[in-house]
C-alpha cells in the first residue's frame, strides 16, 4: 500500500476549507482572541464540551505525533546522505528528497533498488477507551461490551478460539511469520533468503551480484531471492509458514490451546487489557468517537519493522540503508498508522460541530486552536507523505 496513495488527498487547502466549518458562532472578535484553556474544558459539563475536549486533545497530539515521526525521517535520512557524500538538512522532506532524487538517478542508471517494509504496531487501547467514557459522561468503557466480539483481541489467561499472535526476540513458529525466520532445516523460502540456496539466487552469491537467470545456482551464501530451498535465514515479511524460529510475530491458530500472546476473536474468560480493532461504541457521538480513535492512534509504537533490503550496483548505498532501515521503517509505519485518525477527523468534526451550533467562550477558542492544529497536521502530513517516498516503487 502506497502512503503517497493514501494520504494524498490529504493537502494544505482540504484541510484548511473543512476548518472553517469547526466554528459556527464565533460572533466576537473578542473570544475568538481569547486564549484556549484546555484544563478548564470540563468533559461531563455538557454534550458539547466533551466533544470539543476531545477533539482539542486530538488535535495537539495527533500534530505532536507526525512531527515526532518526521524527526526521525529526517534523523535517518540526514545519516544516510552524511553516508554517500550528500548534503544534509534540517527540514525532514528536504533531507528525504535529497535521498530522493540520489536512489531515482542510481534507479535509472541500471541500480535494483528494493525496500519493504513491514512489522507490527502497538497503542495504548486505554486511550481510547477513557476518552470515550468522558465522552459518554461515563465513569469508565467497558471495551469488551461496546466492541464488536470478533473485533476485540487482547491477552488471553484461559483458552483462545481464534488467532494468536506472539511477538518475541525469537519465538518457534507453527503459523505464519512475520520478520526473519531462521531455517535450520532447508526449506522454501518466499521472502529474501540469506543462506544457502539450493536453487537460483537472485541478489549476490558470495558477494558477487547474480540475476537469478537459469543455471545462477549458488552453492555459497545467497543473499537475495531463492528459487528452491533456503537454509539459514529467510526474510518472510509476507507471512509465509515458518518452519524454524520467527524473529518477529508469529501468527498461529491455538485451536484449544492457552495463547501466550495477544488473542484475536475470541477469548473462553474477560480479555487482560482488551483493545478494540475495530469501532469502540461507549458513546453515539460519531465526532467524539473519531476523536478518540485519534487519541489513541497517536501513542502508536512501530519500534521493531521489518525491513527487506535489495540493491544491486551502489554497495555504499546498500550499506547505509541496512544501518539506518530500522528508524526509517518505524517511521514508515507509524505514518501508516495515523493515515485513518487524521482522514477520520478531517472527515467528521466538521458536520458535527456545525451541527452542535452552541460553542461559546473558553469552547470556541478551544475548538479555533484545534483548528489550527489541524493545518500543523496537514503541513505534517504532507511531509510524511513526501518522506515515506524516499524508496518509492518498492516500499510496500
């Protein structure tokens, strides 16, 4: 999936015009001037004031959030120019497109050029949940309650009827692996092997580049892709069956058994710190819902992605990029998964703000400094967008 497709649509002036909508009775200059005071927006006043506290709050932090992620785009990026002689910059999509523009020349002159990558992601599901019970004029959100079952996951104490995903620094795999998976057996590999290749190896063998062409077999060490069997280490980023131990998160079906990770659909006992994969109901406001969801999205953590690397024809380049892949993967991924906070905030609050009608005070300016956070999101996002492009054409 493509950021650059997905967040796109997201520009400057989109959010800006569905700003405007935010503050339907800003009838004084005065208390337009007046500064906001979060602390005194009281949630279980009214209705309206939950929503606008919740909306503020995610606001400033999902803003808070993509400028963190763009720091470390351009952390990684700056190291990776400093690495191939080029010139570095303080501005994140700057430094990117200086990359940019050096892997698109290596590309067209006959550079293979490949980055994927993949991993898995936590937030703080109380978040959301909290935020929501605010919302609802609750004094607490019952996740499991207000969640579609299928939908929910969490730890599991007794017997899990559904998937079970378990994340370690190396954990024996039965299902589908999700990062690196060491082969001590050989087996197919569906991922990038690095290891013996019983086959044809596309990638380098023993250090010397290989086109994977008939009769390319390579007795050594293949590092690449493997037409047959792998033994050593295989890339399976796209959750192939692992046979060995996954580095990463393994994804297997207990059937029966006691899930020693996370447990999705289905838990015999109350979940340990459920989290809602999908649309938490405490309250009906829909513009307090996307709120929270923002909220929540915002702690997200991607600290350990999966990165498959290919390049053929720029060792330098290769090289940088494995030792920087890992700030500029989590990047990638927590871009990804702010992609639905913002377009869900951008899409909602408007309609319901002008619905409401009743901001006055300390309620408008809250909601014109929200507003303004949103075009700090926007200048972000797009910065993101830009960033993520870096490797554009093989980033997945």
């Amino acid at each position: 999936m493509r950021l650059r497709k997905v967040l796109g649509s997201l520009t400057a002036a989109s959010a800006l015009a569905v700003a405007i909508a935010f503050l339907p009775n800003c009838s004084t200059v005065a208390a337009l001037a007046s500064p906001c005071d979060p602390k005194a927006l009281n949630a279980s006043a009214s209705q309206t004031e939950a929503a606008v506290k919740a909306f503020y709050d995610s606001a400033t932090v999902v803003a808070a959030k993509l400028v963190a992620v763009n720091q470390m785009y351009g952390t990684a990026c700056n190291a990776m120019n400093a690495d191939l002689g080029l010139a570095t910059n303080t501005d994140p999509g700057k430094a990117c497109q200086t990359l940019h523009d050096y892997v698109a020349t290596k590309r067209a002159a006959g550079s293979t050029i490949t980055v994927s990558i993949t991993g898995g992601c936590t937030v703080d599901a109380s978040v959301e949940a909290s935020c929501q019970a605010a919302c609802s004029g609750s004094a607490s959100c019952d996740v499991e309650a207000h969640c579609t079952p299928a939908e929910l996951s969490g730890q599991c104490s007794a017997t899990c009827s559904g998937s079970c995903d378990v994340e370690a620094p190396t954990v024996a795999c039965s299902g589908s692996c999700y990062g690196e998976c060491d082969l001590t057996v050989a087996a197919s590999c569906t991922g990038e092997c690095t290891g013996t290749c019983s086959g044809n190896c596309q990638g380098t063998c023993d250090g010397v580049a290989t086109t994977g062409a008939a009769g390319a077999s390579c007795a050594g060490k293949c590092v690449g892709s493997c037409s047959a069997t792998c033994k050593g280490s295989c890339n399976v980023a796209a959750g192939a069956t692992c046979s060995g131990q996954c580095k990463g998160k393994c994804t297997y079906t207990p059937g029966t058994a006691t899930c020693s990770g996370t447990c999705h659909g289905g838990c015999s006992v109350k979940y340990t710190a459920p989290h809602c994969e999908g649309k938490l109901s405490c309250t009906s406001d829909v513009n307090c819902q996307a709120s929270c969801k923002g909220q929540a999205q915002a702690t997200v953590s991607c600290a350990d992605p999966q990165v498959q690397i290919v390049v053929t024809g720029d060792a330098a380049l290769a090289a940088t990029i494995t030792k920087n892949s890992a700030l500029f993967g989590q990047a990638f991924l927590e871009t990804l998964a702010l992609k639905d906070p913002v377009l869900q905030l951008v899409n909602s609050t408007a309609k319901a703000y002008d619905a409401a009608g009743t901001l006055v005070g300390n309620e408008i300016s809250c909601a014109r400094d929200a507003v303004l956070a949103f075009g700090e999101i926007s200048v972000q996002v797009n910065v993101s967008v830009s960033a993520s492009a870096t490797f554009q054409g093989s980033a997945s």
